[in-house]
C-alpha cells in the first residue's frame, strides 16, 4: 500500500459496488438498532451524501437507505479501498512534522485487518469504536482531509477533530498536541443509549472507545499492564493476578491455581498472556471464534477447545504438573442465564473460590436480572458482595504511584522495541531505590 493511493478521486469515476465488496472472510460487525423514524432516516442518507458531489446523490441516496436498514448503520462499503490499510514505518511518511508523521502511522494501523476487530466497518475494537464513521468520511474527506492536514501541519500548529470530523488546522506552538479531538459527545440530559443509537445512525457522533478514535490502539499488549498491572521490584516483576493470590490465597506462587475468566477481543485479549507471566493455569471463555482464532495466531493463547471435559483434563494434568497453560474455550461463559450463573458463583465461593468482577457490569446485570447479590451489610443497592477488580485490587495498586504507562516503536524495528523496554526498567528501578518513593 503507497499513502498517495489514498489520495484518488474516489467520486470521478464512482467507483462499482460488487457484491463482494464486503468481505465474507473478514470478521464483521453485528447490526445496529436503528430506532429511526422515516423522517429521522432520511436525515441519516442526508447526512451520509454531505461530502458527496451533488450528481451523484441518485445513485447513493437509495444504496446508503439500503445499507441503513441492513445494517443499522451507513457505512458506504462502495467506497472501501480496494487494497487493505497498513501502517508504514515511519521513515516512508513525508509528513513535515514528524510528530504528525506518527499519527498518520497510527490511523492506519487502526484500520489493518490484521489489527482491527471489524475493519470493514472501521471497528478497531470494543465492538463499536470506530476511528472514522463511515467510508466516505473516512477515504473522501474525513480520512483524506486529516492525512492532508497532518501531512502539511507544522510544529506550530494542532489539528481539532469532532466525531472524525476535521474542523481545521489552528495556531499552537511546538509543545501542543498536535491533535485535539472529541468522541462520542452527547448532551448530558440526552446522554442515554437509546438517543446515542439514534445519533448513531443518524451520522452525527461515533463512539471511539479509548484508542479507536484517537488513533493510538496498540492491541492486547496495551492492557496487559492494566490486566497485570506489573509493579517493578528489584530483578523481579510481580503482577497483579500475583497480588490476588497474595490477597486472597496467602500465596507468592501460584503454580498449580485455576484462573477462570471470559474475553479474548482487543482488551480482554490480554489475559492469557498476564496468567501466563504469573505462572498458573488459565481458562479464557470466549463466544467469538474469530476473536479466539486471532489470539492463538499471534501467540497469546497456547491451547483451546470447545470440549469443556477435554479442557477440564487439561486442567487436571496442569494443575498436578504445575505448569503454566493459557486454555481458550470456544463458548458462552455464561451457560444459560445469569441467574444460573451467579447461584454456581456462590456455590464455589462457598467452598473456597474468589471471585471478582472484571470491569464487564456483571454484578449489576445480575442484579437487574433479579439476583440478590447485595453485601449482608449493605446500606444501598450498590455494595455487592462481590468486590470488583479495580475496587479490590488496581485501587491499592494505583494509590502506591504505579500505573500503566504505553508508547509506540514508530521505527517498526525490533531492536528500538527492546531499547525502550530496557530504559523503562531502568527508570522504575532507579525511583523504585530512592527510598521506595515514586
């Protein structure tokens, strides 16, 4: 992929919609509600054919309402590119900035499909942060005015983006952002999700999640530390998986100890791999067979099935080894319902296991779900008797100084990678021996 491709009238000729434009082999998003009145969909073509040459607007009024009702969303496939995104190193961007040099690297990086969750409908992660809201915005001006605008900025400039949207370069100085930008805004006192679908499928805002939208998602790796949240001791990195055994175990090696969760996406991705650094047995449940299939692929998996006794003799033989094994069970963590799943939760708990609540608002959709979950000592209907993982372990961490810190290898090079490790671990341990005061 050259970036000057990107820069081809896409409107002069228009370009054909094949039928396979959108891909059977790429994972993709499922439907969107799409509350909208008629008026309200006629809108959201409106909205769609903005960037669009008037001539055109017969042709695409019709396809864009088709594409609406099909997927909730339009997404004007006709206008993907026919080559897949890639992020370059950054010695091929001829940006003026180098630092906006970076952020073009990274735009792309969001869209390859080697990356992304849903990159056909510009998905990155999370099941719905979008980096641009639709394929028009995205090659016709939302993606092509930033990379233009990126690609002339100087030092002394930042570029303002809303919602994708690129409302101009504005006069700054060296140590600005070179880019502000706003996601998913809503009025607060129509902030509910039912008005942001509507918005949604409108055109009029996107949800970016943390890193879609803003252009620096770096994959599982970059909630590892949020996942393990590795607190740096002398020669020796303790994770938090650790610290729950420490917490709730009375134990520093968990050799031999099941850690059971749910999520192997973007984010929850991370969590065999933080198991494995803490060396006990991991079981990770996960309903999407692409997303589990991608994780195996890249290493962060090592073994996995939908045989649930075939995964409980593993289990077995791990666990009287003492070994370490990352287990992905292709299936629903929650079987039946949440009722069902929360009463097998007390059993368990009952006879020794610890639970926690990964940040998935499963304690509360348990309680809507009628479940009394609520604290024996309880004053409100908000202190569960389960703790949640930020709550009972990340909170202690965090108030010691310790959180995850990201940055990005732009050179692609291996080597400048390790470099970077390496003076990290130099600069935690050098404040880690003043005193222990961070």
């Amino acid at each position: 992929m050259r970036i000057s491709d990107l820069f081809i009238d896409i409107f002069n000729p228009l370009p054909r919609y094949p039928a396979e434009q959108r891909a059977v082999k790429v994972p993709h998003a499922p439907k969107r509600p799409c509350p909208l009145n008629r008026d309200e969909k006629v809108l959201a073509v409106r909205n769609a054919l903005r960037y669009v040459p008037k001539e055109h607007h017969g042709i695409l009024s019709k396809e864009f309402a088709e594409e609406l009702e099909l997927y909730g969303h339009i997404y004007a496939f006709r206008f993907m590119p026919n080559f897949h995104l890639k992020a370059p190193p950054l010695s091929e961007i001829s940006a003026k900035s180098q630092q906006a040099a970076a952020i073009i690297l990274m735009i792309l990086n969001n869209l390859d499909p080697e990356v992304a969750q849903y990159p056909q409908e510009l998905v990155t992660y999370g099941g719905n942060g979008q980096v641009f809201s639709n394929w028009i915005q995205a090659n016709r001006l939302q993606l092509r005015l930033v990379l233009l605008y990126l690609f002339r900025m100087s030092s002394q400039q930042t570029l303002v983006i809303y919602s994708g949207h690129p409302l101009g370069l504005f006069p700054s100085h060296a140590e600005a952002p070179r880019v502000t930008l706003t996601n998913g805004m809503m009025v607060p006192n129509f902030s509910s999700k039912s008005l942001y679908d509507k918005f949604f499928a409108i055109g009029v805002t996107q949800y970016g999640q943390m890193t879609a939208g803003s252009y620096c998602y770096i994959g599982p790796q970059g909630i590892v530390h949020g996942t393990t949240a590795r607190i740096f001791l002398p020669f020796k990195i303790q994770i938090t998986i650790m610290n729950a055994g420490r917490r709730y175990l009375g134990l520093e090696d968990l050799a031999g100890k099941v850690f059971v969760t749910a999520g192997l996406g973007g984010m929850s991705g991370a969590q065999p791999k933080a198991a494995s650094i803490a060396g006990c047995v991991s079981v990770i449940a996960e309903v999407c067979s692409d997303a589990l299939m991608k994780r195996y692929r890249q290493g962060w998996l090592d073994e996995y099935s939908d045989d649930l006794n075939k995964i409980v003799e593993l289990i077995r033989v791990f666990r009287k080894q003492k070994k370490t094994i990352s287990i992905g069970y292709l299936g629903n963590v929650v079987k039946l319902c949440l009722l069902r799943q929360i009463a097998a939760i007390d059993k368990l708990c009952a006879r020794g296991m610890h639970f926690w609540d990964y940040g998935n608002a499963f304690l509360l959709e348990c309680q809507r779900a009628g479940a009394n979950i609520l604290h024996p000592k309880a004053k409100d209907d908000k202190t569960f008797r389960y703790p949640s993982y930020m709550q009972d372990i990340m909170g202690d961490i965090f108030s010691m100084g310790f959180g995850p810190f990201r940055w990005v290898c732009t050179s692609q090079k291996p080597e400048d990678l390790a470099r970077t490790d390496m003076i990290s671990c130099e600069v935690i341990e050098s404040l880690m021996k003043d005193d222990g005061e961070v």
